[in-house]
C-alpha cells in the first residue's frame, strides 16, 4: 500500500440530493484525476488539520443503500479535521451520519471515526498490529502467513465498526423520528 487509504460513508443520500450535489461539486473531475472536491467542500487549510496533502480517489453514489461513498488518500494521517468540517459546513452533509474507515499506509492499523454535523461520535482504532508482524504477512518463507489473511483482518474489522455504527446511529434516528 502506497498511501493511507481512507474510505468515507455519507449515509441517507437521496437520489436527488445527490444530483444536485454533483451539480455544486466538481464530481466529474474525480475520474479524469484533476478534481478539487476536497478543497471545494473545506477551503480553508487550516480546517484540515495535520494533513498536508491528500486526494480524492474514488466517488461513487450507491442508489440501492443511498450512500455516497468517497475514497481518500493521504500520506499517514486519518482526516478527521476535514471530515468534521465538511460534515457541518456542506449542506448535502449535515444531519446525516458519515463514518470514515482508515487503513494506515503500513497496515499495522485501522482507525473508525463516524461524525454528524461535526460532532465526533466514534473514533478508536478498531485494528493494531505491529510491524513486525505485519511484514510476516508479506513474506513468502513465512508459510503460517498469508496476505490474504491480513486483508481479511483489516476488512473485518472496517466491517464491524461500519456494521456497528449503522445499527446503533441511523436506527436510533430512525426511532428520533417516530
């Protein structure tokens, strides 16, 4: 892994709130590599903490689960900052539920964050390992190691806490609303 990876859900996006989202928002521009999305949602750099640097690597509206799913990179750190400023100042954002999974760029740890309206809900690390284990799993003479058994760990745990932060957030605001 190049890059610590971070994949963001924004959750009960409805088809027309999104249409008019990509209408505000340089979407497009995420396939074509030159879209400034990031900076468009949060302009101000000192909104995004520690991070120096980071890009938007995949968009994509999933229509069947309404959710917007965003994939992030940066050099090591979780952009929570960022997170927390876009989930209050973009109106498409706010009063929904968004949770943001990072793998860091060594694998030797997941960290959860779910946020609404730029109030922090969620944030540990749901997965650590330390290097030195994890390098066990990229060498081929380690024969009780196999990569794909890592990928599972990092993904299971990215799936427990997303599983997690669904029952718990949008079903007790499913029942806010009755």
């Amino acid at each position: 892994m190049d890059s610590t990876k971070s994949y963001i859900k924004i959750y009960t996006m409805t088809p027309e709130a999104v249409e008019f989202m990509e209408f505000d928002y340089d979407v497009e521009g995420i396939e074509q590599g030159s879209s400034d999305i990031l900076t468009e949602f949060v302009p101000n750099l000192e909104d995004w903490g520690d991070i120096g640097w980071m890009e938007v690597e995949e968009y994509e509206y999933a229509a069947a689960t309404q959710t917007v799913n965003l994939t992030l990179e940066t050099k090591w750190e979780s952009p929570v900052d960022w997170l927390c400023r876009a989930s209050e100042r973009i109106p498409y954002f706010q009063n929904r539920l968004i949770t943001m999974t990072t793998i860091q760029k060594d694998e030797t740890a997941v960290r959860g964050v779910a946020v609404t309206d730029g109030e922090v809900l969620q944030d540990k690390y749901i997965f650590e390992m330390d290097s030195e284990t994890v390098g066990k799993y990229y060498d081929d003479s380690e024969e009780d190691y196999e990569l794909d058994d890592l990928d599972n760990l990092l993904w299971d745990s990215i799936n427990k806490f997303v599983n997690v932060c669904e029952q718990f957030y949008l079903e007790k605001e499913e029942e806010d609303n009755d």
